[in-house]
C-alpha cells in the first residue's frame, strides 16, 4: 500500500490539512503501516488523540471509517459476521409453502451473510483499502483477541460453511488501547507500535489555538501550561485534550482573556471527572500558582 502516501511528511501534511496535528513518531507510524500493509496498534492515556488519528486518516484518504468499538462480552457474530436467521426462516417458510425442501447448503449462501466490520473490511471494494478502527481493545475479553489473529495476520477471515475471504487489497488497521489490561503478545506480534504521550505545552498550544480560535493568545498558552502541569498531580483520571478543549471552551464562552484562579475554580467540572480530583486540583492551585488574593482591609 506504498502509494497511499509517499512519506512520513505527506502524512502531516494531509493531516494536518484535516484538523489533527501530529507529531514525527506518529506520523511515521502511520506511515509504515499504510506503507507495509501491517496493523497499527496505539497505546497511550485516555484522550491524546489515538481514535482521532484513525479518524483523520480515513479524512485524509478520503476513504471509509469502519469502526470497531471494543467491550466485555463482544462476540464474533458482532464483530466478523453472522447469519441473517430471520431471512432464512422466511427462505424455509416460502419454500415449504411451495411444497419444496431447503437444505444446509441451500441456506449458508453470501444471501444470508450479514457483514459485520471486520468481514466489511475485508470485503470493501472501493478504489482505496478503508480505514478499519479496533478502538479499545483492551476494553474486550481475553478470548476475543485470539478471534483477532487470523484477520490481523493475514486481512482474511474464514467463514466455515463458505470458505476463506480475503481482501483484495489489506484494509488500514489501527487499534487502540488504554492499557486497562495487558494485551496478548500473539496479538502485539501482529501488528505495529506507538506509544501516544500527551502533547508538549507549545504542541498542545497549537491544538487548543485551532480548537478554540474565539480563544485570545495569553489564555491558550495559560491553559495549555496549567494543563501539562496538572497531569502531575495524583489523579483519578489525568484530563487529555478533550478535557482541555473543553476546559478551553468554557473559559471562552464566560469572555475570560487571562487565566485567574476564579475562573479555574468555576470551570473545574470541564478538567476534574470526579470529586476527588476536583478537591486535589482545588488544593493545589497555589502550588500550580494560582494563589487565593489577600482580603482588602
């Protein structure tokens, strides 16, 4: 698939012209795996920006997103295919009204095949291969992963009373993970790496400046360096660049031009997810310096 995009460079280029900003390790991991036809598989804390990479590559491409979206208990007849049971009910139905007789095989055709994303993956058939997200995997049982490798090692999948069917040219495949659990290494052996850390305060900067254009220049770079510095706190959950986009957002929409410890305070419902990191981030507002103003006499 090398002439998906001619180099690492192009990739930030067109993805740039998208709306996602990445940096040089992202950009040349997309890169090898559109180029080596290899799944991709992104870890990194909850909102750096691993779903919207898969997103906005399927934008730039200009090809279709199919998307897997992983939780305990997904099954195979979710996630590959399954048989349409209701059509076939009514084949043997209208069948027997004739005084005729379906067998097994009569029944187990591509008519009654329902695709389901990973099957859809494999069997697209537009000018370019579609981008196929596997978001949170790590979200998914431990037996659902080994349904994975076939498809992961080889873009096909067998379908016991068809056969194998295998894409004509491999679909993109990003998966995703939060780490919650550790993945299998059958599973890691089969795909490509990055790691997504979050952003630096001047790229994050740069993210919040698009986001947020009604934002002024003092208050993006504020919020950009209270952000990265909060995620050194002892949180529950350390807010990624949604939270900050948001956070952004909210002070914007109260007209706030320069960043005060009030305005963090009324707006702590955008970064803090849950009380007790609302009370630790509260508590160190002088240490992120932010202190309370003296009383006038």
């Amino acid at each position: 698939m090398s002439e998906l995009f001619t180099d690492a460079d192009e990739i930030r280029q067109r993805l740039d012209a998208v709306g996602y900003l990445v940096d040089e390790g992202t950009a040349t991991a997309l890169f090898l795996a559109t180029s080596l036809g290899r799944p991709l598989l992104l870890e990194g804390e909850p909102g750096v920006g691993k779903t919207s990479a898969a997103k906005a590559l399927a934008t730039a491409l200009d090809t279709p997103l199919i998307r897997l979206q992983c939780y305990e208990g997904l099954s195979a007849g979710e996630a590959l295919y399954e048989w349409n049971y209701q059509r076939q009910l009514l084949a043997i139905r209208l069948t027997e009204a004739r005084g005729s007789h379906l067998s097994d095989a009569d029944l187990f055709t591509e008519e009654f095949l329902l695709d389901r994303p990973l099957l859809r993956a494999v069997r697209h058939r537009g000018p370019l291969p579609p981008v196929l997200l596997i978001d949170e995997i790590d979200r998914a049982d431990d037996e659902f992963e080994a349904l994975l490798f076939e498809f992961l090692g080889e873009s096909a999948i067998t379908v016991p009373e068809l056969g194998t069917f295998a894409a004509l040219r491999p679909p993109v495949v990003v998966l995703t993970s939060n780490r919650s659990r550790e993945l299998h290494d059958a599973l890691r052996r089969r795909c490509l790496y990055h790691w997504i850390d979050y952003p630096s305060p001047e790229r994050a900067a740069v993210i919040l400046r698009r986001s947020v254009p009604a934002a002024n220049e003092p208050l993006i770079a504020s919020a950009a360096e209270f952000i990265g510095r909060v995620r050194g706190l002892e949180l529950d959950k350390a807010p990624g660049m949604a939270e900050a986009i948001d956070w952004l957002s909210a002070l914007a929409a109260l007209r706030v031009t320069r960043l005060a410890r009030d305005d963090i305070v009324s707006t702590l419902s955008a970064v803090a997810k849950s009380p007790d990191d609302r009370t630790a981030i509260t508590e160190a507002l002088e240490e992120l310096g932010y202190p309370r103003q003296a009383r006038k006499p």
